[in-house]
C-alpha cells in the first residue's frame, strides 16, 4: 500500500462507486504537480496513485474525484462534477487514507485509517 490511498462510497445506492477516475497533486508555489491517477476498482478503492516511492515530502496535496461519467452510466443527475480535497501532510511518511462518502447532490470526507 502506498501513503496516500482513496475510496469512495455511494451512500444514494449503498455501494461503492466503481470507475470513478481520481488524481492526485502536489501544490508547488501557486501551480499543481501531478503525481498520479487512478480509477476506483469493484470496491470503490484506490490502492496506489504514485507506485514504489519513497515517502512524500510534507506539503498540500489535492486529491480530485471525477463524478461526472460515473453518473452518466448510471444515468443519474449529479451536481457536482468532480470534487476537489485538498488536505496537508508532514513529511514522515505516516499513511493518508482520503474516503469520499458520495450521492448526487452531497459529498463528504474526513482523514480514515
């Protein structure tokens, strides 16, 4: 497992939501560093967004949820298009756990295990 991993669950269908592209970024000054993306599998989750590596350095990093083809196929009106979560890690190489907690009109998050 690397140190920042995500999952989402729909909580309007009581599943995870599967297929949902997410990536994620590191702040440098005023732009936006990309350092890796991923889809969610069968259980909503993603594993690994930055393959082997050593531990990140602290700093601001955004995580952003794409949502708009994921209710597309489900053929559901959404209003938020994609969902950005920016959050600050130190720089010891503890794991980050970012869970999306989902339905088409709301969203919440909060640092998990």
């Amino acid at each position: 497992m690397t140190q920042i991993t995500s999952h989402i669950l729909d909580t309007s269908r009581g599943a995870p939501a599967e297929a949902v592209l997410i990536t994620l970024m590191q702040q440098n000054d005023d732009d936006w560093l990309m350092l890796g993306t991923g889809a969610t599998n069968a259980d909503g989750r993603v594993a690994d967004f930055t393959g082997e590596r050593d531990s990140l350095p602290a700093g601001i990093y955004k995580l952003t949820f794409y949502l708009s083809d994921y209710y597309k196929a489900l053929e559901q009106k959404c209003f938020y298009p994609h969902v950005d979560v920016v959050f600050e890690i130190d720089g010891d190489g503890q794991h980050y756990h970012v869970p999306l907690l989902l339905n088409p009109f709301g969203y919440s998050t909060y640092r998990g295990s």
